[in-house]
C-alpha cells in the first residue's frame, strides 16, 4: 500500500518538450550534415552551405527561448554557469552559450576551429538534455541508466529527419545520406525499444504503460520509424526511383514527428514522481 501515490511532475510541460526536441535534432543534424559532407568533398565546415549553418543554431535558440517562458525569469539563466561542477542544466546553458556564436562565426568566416568547437558544443548539448533528465531522481521513468543514451540517439535520429528534408533544395539526394539516416532510424528504434521493455521494474513499468499502448506504438514505432526507415530502403535498393523527394520528405517529415512523439512521451506522460510506500 502506498501512503504518497505517484503523480506526474509539474516542473516541465511544453516548453520543456520544445526545448529537448528542438535542441537534439539542431546538434543532431549540425553534427549528420557536417558528417554528409566530410562524406562528399572529405573536409569539414568550409564545404557546407550558408544556411545549412545558421539552422540548427536559430533551432537551439527558439528551444532556448522556449524554455524561458516555463522558467518565468529567463535573466536569471547567467546564474546557471556558476554551478558547472555539478549541475547538467549549467552545462547544458553552456553548451549552447558555445554552439551558437561558434557556428554563426564558421558562416561568416569559416575556419576548421569554429566548425570543432561547434561540433563538441552540439554534441555536449545532446548529452547534457540527456543527464538532465537522468538526474531527476525523483522521477522512476527519467531515472534509468539507458536515458542519457536515448536523448542522444533521438537527437541523431531527428537531425538525420532534418537532413533529408535539407536535401529536397539540391537536385539529387546522396547515398550517403540515405544510409545515415537508415542507420540513424533503426538505432534509435532499438534504443526506444530497449527502454521500454529493458526494466522488470514495477513502479517503472506502470510508469512507461502509456507509452506501450497501441496508440502511442503505432505513432512512434510505426509512423516515426518503421515508415521513414521503409521509405530509405526503397531509396537505396531503387537508386533511380523518379519521385526520390516524395520519399525523402515522408521520410524526414515521419522522423521528426516521431522524435517529437517521443520527447513528449517521456517528459509528460511517463514522468511521474516516485510514491513513498
């Protein structure tokens, strides 16, 4: 019998979703795209486009803002740095205090050195949502090991969905990119899988049970992964395939909101507070 049933947490609502989604798909794809292009003329930052450059930085700033709407003090967020040591949310602010002017400097005067700080910030972002999470002890389904890991792969798998839809503007979509993303999409599924069925846990179990219902499976798992991961399996066994960009966007646009069904899942309907017994 429990004295304190469990509850959902209040602390985090939309905004906080936004913040998560937005910032993983932003690093995720700064980091696929550089990764595209290194693939395609074997060097880094001075081969990519202009605007490839300036999305995922006005990403993580829009998640940013959003954020502050739920915080309700945004000029209090230079505080967050003082607390490096021990603190993901400082390093998580951090992080992205880096990304941002870094990547718009590699726009304006592209240099190897801003594309690298860009990149470690990106990937320092990913991890530091993931940690956030992770360290709220007081949430069964946010405190497991596999949490960190889920942030970074759906940050990889919805920047994978972002570059697909970046690459409708060129005339022809790579290989390469194809089989990112399709790597991408089935790690990230095996990832999410894992995690709902990797726990024996009772409280954790009761916890996650909306997010294996039928309903929330077939969005996330059938329409977010196996669908996008279909449609790059066509674009890779028929190569010359004439409508490519109808795959391609199905692709990208099914990746995105399954990584949107999948951050709303875990921040709003599997976190629940731990009841005292």
């Amino acid at each position: 019998m429990e004295l304190i049933q469990a509850k959902k947490q209040k602390v985090w609502g939309w905004p906080g979703v936004v913040n998560f989604t937005l910032g993983g798909m932003a690093s995720g794809f700064y980091l696929l795209g550089s990764l595209s292009m290194v693939l395609r003329d074997g060097m880094v930052g001075l081969s990519q486009p202009a605007g490839f450059k300036l999305v995922a930085p006005a990403l993580i700033g829009l998640g940013f803002l959003a954020l502050t709407t739920e915080a309700g003090h945004p000029l209090r967020a230079r505080y967050l740095l003082r607390y490096l040591r021990r603190s993901w949310m400082s390093r998580e602010t951090l992080a992205g205090a880096l990304f941002v002017p870094a990547a718009v400097l590699d726009w304006l005067f592209p240099h190897p050195a801003l594309w690298g700080l860009a990149a470690a910030a990106a990937l320092g972002l990913m991890l530091s949502h993931g940690f956030i999470v992770y360290r709220v002890r007081g949430v069964t389904a946010w405190n497991v090991p596999l949490v960190p890991v889920l942030f970074l792969s759906s940050g990889f798998f919805t920047g994978g969905g972002l570059v697909l839809l970046a690459a409708l503007r060129g005339s022809a979509l790579r290989v390469g990119q194809v089989v990112i993303g399709l790597i991408c999409v089935l790690l990230d599924l095996a990832v999410w899988l894992l995690f709902l069925n990797g726990s024996r846990d009772p409280t954790f179990r009761e916890a996650t049970g909306s997010l294996r219902r039928p309903k929330s499976l077939f969005f996330i798992v059938g329409i977010g992964h196996l669908l996008p991961a279909l449609s790059l399996l066509l674009l890779l066994v028929l190569p010359g395939v004439g409508p490519w960009r109808v795959f391609a966007a199905l692709a990208g646009l099914a990746i995105v909101a399954g990584g949107v069904g999948q951050k709303a899942s875990v921040i709003l309907e599997a976190g629940y507070l731990r009841g005292l017994a």
